[in-house]
C-alpha cells in the first residue's frame, strides 16, 4: 500500500537518515567563518581519492566548469575536434563549444546507451584531438576499446563521469579501475540529484598525471600557482566548504546508496523482463553498475501514453532526453545518428531511490504492469 508521494529521487529522506551530522557540520563550517578554501576541502579531496584509487582529486564549482577545465588543461584551442556521443546531457557539448572547439557527434549503442569504439573511429579526422566518452545513466563505456582507439590515433580520453561515481570497469586484463579515473582526465557533477550530490552545485575534476593536476589546479583558480601571479589563463571555479561538508558525510554511504540503486534496478528487471513492449536496460559483463538513472526502452507507440498514464497515477517519469544534442540550434548537424534519433523516441527514466523503503517501488511497478494487461 502506498504511503507517501512518489517522487524520481528521494534527497528528503536521505538528508533525513544524515541530519544530525549534516547539520553540525555546516553549523561548524559557519562558525569558522572558513567558507572558500577551507579545511574541510581537502579533507574531502582526499578520502574521494581514496575511493577512486586516483591520484589527483580537483574540486570546482560544478560539472559544466570541470569538462571546460579538462579541455583548456589539454590545450584544446579553437578549431580542433573532439568526439562525443550526442545522446547525453548538454554540458559535455556546450563546455567545449564556448571555447571555439568542434564537436564531433558519434551515435551510440542502443542497448548500453554509450558510445563505441566501433561509432568513434570513422569520425577521427587529423583536426581530432580527444575522445570524450560519457559514462551515460551510470555504467562504463567500453574503456578497452576507447583507450586502444586513443593509443592508435594519439588522442587524449577526458571522461564524462557525471552520472557514474562508484561504478567499477574491468579491463581485459584483470585490471579494475573506477570510471572517471582511466583516460587523461575524468571529469563529474556533484549537483543534488546525483548519486554524490551536495545540496548545490559542486564538481571535480581526476587525473593521474602530475603536470596535468597542477595545470587544472591553476586554471581553476585564475591561472595561478602562486597568489597574484597569473602565468596562464583560467578561471574562477571553486567548491566551497559547506558543500565538502556535506559531500564528505554522503562519501561514506555511497556505496550503501549505490548498493539500494541496484536492488531497485533488480526489482524493476524482474518485473519487466517478460513484457513485449519494454526493454530493460543492458548491463555490461565488464562494468559494475550505481543506475544514477533506470531507463527502459519502451514501444515508441505507446512511451508517451505510459508516460501520461504514470503521471495521473502520482507517478513521476523522465524522458533523458527528448532533443538529442545534434538537434538543438546552437549544435545542429546534419550527421545521420539513428540510433540516438530512436532513443529519444523510446526512453523512459523511472523513480530510482538511494531510500528505497520509501520508493513505493511495488506501486509503481504494478501500475505499469497494468497498463500492459
């Protein structure tokens, strides 16, 4: 029996399980008076290395402003071309299009929604200088594949890590590694609703190369290294220190958070394994899986009548995303990608929850069962 509203995410009913110590924390950081910069910063810093196995953890005011980062770091300079998939969120495009760099669109694999080696080669022209594969609803890209293409062709791999914090790839070899920590650069968001969310905007930026740490720490903070000399160009991106306070409390649940993600994921997968007109997302053998998003690919003749009938039911749903990227005005392109052009006709993200004794998941489950009777 349902209970309490149904929301997509939860944030209420995971600060409620943490208030006492988010609470005395953020009292204690005002009370320093410490709000930019302060101790809690690289606190945080650290014990996120830690997690990630990296070795340089750079924080930064919030997603946009860590892949802008990444790419001025690699001196990315107007005119050269990056590859991306164009079925993801806008900032992976939009920070390398303020900065005059070219972006190539790939297509992606329908089942895993990433990128492929397979979709990224034919697009490698000699004005490519990076691939950038997004982690897309919280599993890995193919990351063997991508660095191999990277090391045939010279090209950096700055990843887009923004919806995959915590998630584990396995290569070939045996090696484990936790996206965002592979290629050049990783890059990730840490606004609310992700699976490591501050309670504003936040973000940082991961590497494992020395010149390149230092390099991102300096445009971070007006191109300089030591105070009031600027001997590169950069910007202002900080993370302040209320919102590492809080990052640093929800950093030792993640795994627990992750953890009731997944269970939901096993639930909605047996629910909707044998129904005709829905697919349910495809995990891959060499990827763990933190399902910031659960999306199902659902008969395009009826996505958007299930999508309705959820919504009068108290159930809400999102579509990630209706306008795939190439087709927005200031990005259009004329590049054929059929499956992205598909993928946005069929998706449907449902209510995901790191609280999930209050995600009224039996509810919603049986409501689209019914639709499909």
């Amino acid at each position: 029996m349902r209970n309490t509203k149904v929301n997509m995410i939860d944030l209420m009913g995971q600060y409620k399980k943490i208030k006492k110590e988010v609470d005395t924390n953020i009292i204690s950081t005002i009370e320093s008076g410490r709000f930019v910069n302060g101790p809690i910063v690289s606190v945080f810093c650290e014990n996120l290395k830690k997690f990630l196995r990296v070795k340089y953890v750079i924080p930064c005011a919030n997603g946009t402003d860590a892949l802008q980062i990444a790419y001025m770091a690699l001196g990315l300079k107007p005119g050269d071309e990056i590859i991306c998939p164009s079925w993801t969120y806008i900032a992976t495009a939009e920070a390398a299009l303020v900065l005059g760099i070219k972006t190539i669109f790939c297509d992606v694999d329908l089942d895993t929604f990433n990128m492929t080696a397979e979709k990224v080669e034919p697009l490698i022209s000699d004005k490519t200088k990076a691939i950038v594969p997004v982690h897309l609803y919280g599993q890995s890209v193919n990351m063997d594949d991508i660095i191999s293409l990277a090391r045939k062709y010279n090209l950096k791999v700055i990843e887009d890590n923004a919806q995959a914090i915590g998630c584990e790839y396995e290569f070939k070899s045996g090696v484990k590694r936790m996206t965002g920590t592979i290629g050049d650069i990783g890059t990730t968001s840490f606004y609310p609703s992700k699976n490591l969310g501050c309670f504003g905007d936040g973000g940082a930026i991961f590497t494992n190369d020395d010149k390149l740490a230092k390099r991102i720490k300096m445009i971070s903070n007006h191109g300089e290294e030591v105070k009031y000399k600027h001997d590169i160009i950069g910007c202002n991106s900080r993370l302040d220190s209320i919102q590492a306070e809080i990052l640093n409390i929800k950093l030792k649940y993640l795994k627990e958070y992750n953890k009731n993600r997944n269970l939901m994921a096993k639930n909605y997968n047996s629910a909707f394994t044998e129904l005709s007109d829905i697919k349910v997302p495809k995990k891959i053998k060499n990827s763990t899986h933190v399902y910031h998003q659960y999306t199902i690919k659902v008969n395009k003749d009826c996505r958007d009548e299930l999508k309705n009938y959820l919504l009068k039911n108290g159930i809400p749903t999102m579509i990630y995303y209706p306008i795939p990227i190439h087709k927005q005005s200031p990005y259009r392109s004329d590049t054929n990608l059929p499956n992205t052009d598909k993928l946005s006709k069929t998706v449907l993200s449902l209510p995901i929850h790191t609280e999930i004794e209050n995600s009224n998941q039996e509810y919603i489950i049986q409501k689209i069962l019914n639709f499909f009777k």
